[in-house]
C-alpha cells in the first residue's frame, strides 16, 4: 500500500509520496503559515513533516524534487533541510536528502533569489560532486555549464534524465512504482528542436499493488499549451499508458490557464488535447487542487478560478470522481491533510472515524443506474 498526502497550504505545494517498501518522497516544500495569525489556517508544514518523520524514526527523504523555483514551491526550504554546500544549512533538526531531483533550470537558471538561490547552491553542489541528485532535462542543455565547471557530459549522464524516459531508482518490484517524466521536454519544429516548459518537472507515477495499476499524474505550474504538448509528444510515441490517471495534481492552484487562454464566464472550457488528456482520469478517479478555498465570485485575478473549478467539478462527476480541494478538506473551517491511499483496489481517501482507533478508506460511489 501506498500513501499520498497533499499538506493545506493555501496556494502553494507540499506532496508526500510513502511507498509500500518505507521509501519516503517529498514533492516541493513550501512552508507558509504564519504562526501569529491564528486565523492562519494553512498546516505547519514544518512540524507536520517532523512529526511523520519521527513517528517513521527517520531524519531524512529518500528522494526531494522541487518541481520548479517558484516560491510558492520552495519556501523555507534553507530552514527545514540539510544542504550539503553549506555549514549555515547543516545541524539541529534539519532534514537529510538522499537524493535531490531538480529540472535543469535549477541548476542553470541565473537571477534566482532567495530560498531558490539556495537550492540552486545545492543543485549546483552534488552535480558538480557527482553524487546525490537527480537532474531533468535534456543532456545538452547542461554540457556548456558542466563544461565550465571542468566536468564532461559523459562523467555526469547518469545523473540526468531526459523527457519520455523512466527514472532510475524506482521499480514496481521493488517500489510498487516507477515515474516516467513528461517535462521538461522538446519538440522538433521542421529541423529544428525548441525547448518547452524548460522551469518544471512534470511526472506520471505507475502504482502497481497486486497486479492493480493506478496512474498518478503530478503537473507543476504548467500551461495548456505545455500540456497539449505533452499530449502530443506522448501520443506520436504511442504512449497513451502514459496519460491514464486516477489522481490528477492540478497545476498552479486550480488556474484556468492549465486549460485554456479564455476563462469563460462560467466554466472554462479547455482547448482539445487538454480536454482529452482529462478523459483519459480511470472511473472514480481523483482531481486535486493543491489551493485556497474557491472563490464564489471573480473579485480575485488570481487563482483558483471558479470557472476552472466548474470544469473539474463536471469531469470528475462524469468519472464518478471526486474534486478535492485542500483548503477545504475536510472542511473550509479546519483544513486537514488530504491523504490518498493507494492499494490493490486503486486510489481511495482516506477518512478517520470519530471515537474508533482506525481509519477508513473512502472511495467515490457510482452513480446509480
């Protein structure tokens, strides 16, 4: 069985990924609540996380991947984490990283600021060590920087992982998972091969628990026309598999711009290969909204967006799914954990049971008839 835990945080990312073997996985870090707001309801990411990893007597993550520099996805990282560039960063109840994954804009991205500037530190660190990390993209965007760094490609290649291909590490033997990445990517124009959604990672995980596959599908801040990219690259390789979801991690927070340019006045509809891609979520399936609570009216520019939630909304109900927002799980007025779990009957929530020492795994009803 596995677990996925998608931490209230407002409009801003933590993902916990507990595999079947105790590997521990944690997908960006963003540690926002302020603690002398008491009507701050966003979770204190930074016990939460101490908490689980002392009930697990563990000090440390098998895998870290920030998905891209944003600050809503790196925030307070230098404060949680040990870094390994720096003393400053090292020592207390800092959290250990066995391995860093990181889209190669984190490590060649310049006018990074900071809490991203530190990570970038770090990124640039065990590349240049060569040990403990994990980067994506490309291997010859990352040739002319390892080049100045007196490094070649060929001594770094088995740290970098290209769009389209399995990352090493996780098997469904051992793991009961494996991650194929979609982004960052290219695509060839005529002669020529162009860069798309180079600044985040955007990954499919395989769950397998006794034979029953379950497709997770975790997108960064990513634009429809990136996902209909995606789409398109995915299909040309005759990969549909790869596209199949029953949990869908929406991208910056419930934002129309995954779907489309135009919001609509009540519901955005998504441009074609958007809006297949979201035909591909298995029955019962799950849409997550890692964000606030959404809005009833469109007094705020910024997302969530109503219109895109109405588009989930119906999509989910058509799957007989559920669209789950984490700043209102379970409720607007004390926001939980929204927790995933993942076993040999697929994906379902998990819910605890007042007065029973246990919890229960809830999963959507179909329709009637």
């Amino acid at each position: 069985m596995a677990k996925l835990t998608f931490y209230p945080l407002g409009n801003a990312d933590c993902c916990q990924i507990d595999f079947d073997n105790g590997r521990k996985m944690l997908v960006d870090y963003a540690h926002c609540r302020d603690a002398e707001d008491p009507d701050d309801l966003r979770i204190d990411l930074y016990k939460a996380l101490h908490d689980n990893l002392d009930e697990a007597e563990r000090d440390d993550y098998d895998v870290v991947a920030f998905t891209h520099a944003d600050e809503d996805h790196v925030r307070n990282a230098p404060d949680f984490f040990h870094f390994e560039h720096a003393k400053k960063y090292q020592g207390g109840e800092r959290v250990k990283i066995r391995e860093l994954w990181v889209p190669a804009s984190m490590v060649l991205e310049e006018g990074l600021k900071g809490d991203a500037r530190v990570i970038r530190a770090e990124a640039r660190h065990r590349l240049i060590v060569g040990k403990g990390i994990r980067v994506f993209s490309r291997p010859a965007k990352l040739e002319k920087w390892l080049k100045e760094q007196g490094i070649k490609l060929q001594d770094r290649e088995d740290l970098i992982t290209d769009a389209g291909r399995i990352v090493p590490g996780f098997t469904r033997r051992t793991d009961g998972a494996e991650f194929f990445v979609h982004s960052p990517f290219a695509v060839r124009v005529g002669e020529e091969l162009q860069d798309r959604n180079t600044n985040s990672l955007v990954s499919h995980v395989t769950f397998e628990v006794e034979a029953q596959k379950t497709g997770v599908m975790l997108g960064a801040d990513t634009l429809h026309q990136a996902w209909t990219d995606i789409v398109n690259v995915t299909l040309s390789h005759k990969r549909p598999e790869r596209l199949s979801w029953d949990v869908f991690k929406l991208p910056h927070h419930c934002s129309y711009t995954a779907l489309s340019d135009k919001k609509g006045k009540d519901k955005t509809e998504p441009v074609p290969k958007v809006k297949w891609l979201f035909e591909q979520g298995e029955d019962r399936g799950y849409i997550v909204s890692t964000s606030k609570p959404i809005p009833t009216d469109d007094s705020d520019d910024q997302p969530p967006h109503r219109q895109a939630a109405n588009y989930y909304k119906e999509r989910t109900s058509k799957m007989d799914g559920e669209f789950k927002v984490t700043m209102e799980h379970p409720k607007k007025s004390n926001p939980e954990p929204l927790i995933i779990v993942i076993d040999s009957d697929g994906a379902g929530l998990k819910k605890a049971i007042t007065g029973v020492p246990f919890v229960a795994i809830s999963r959507p009803a179909p329709r009637a008839g």
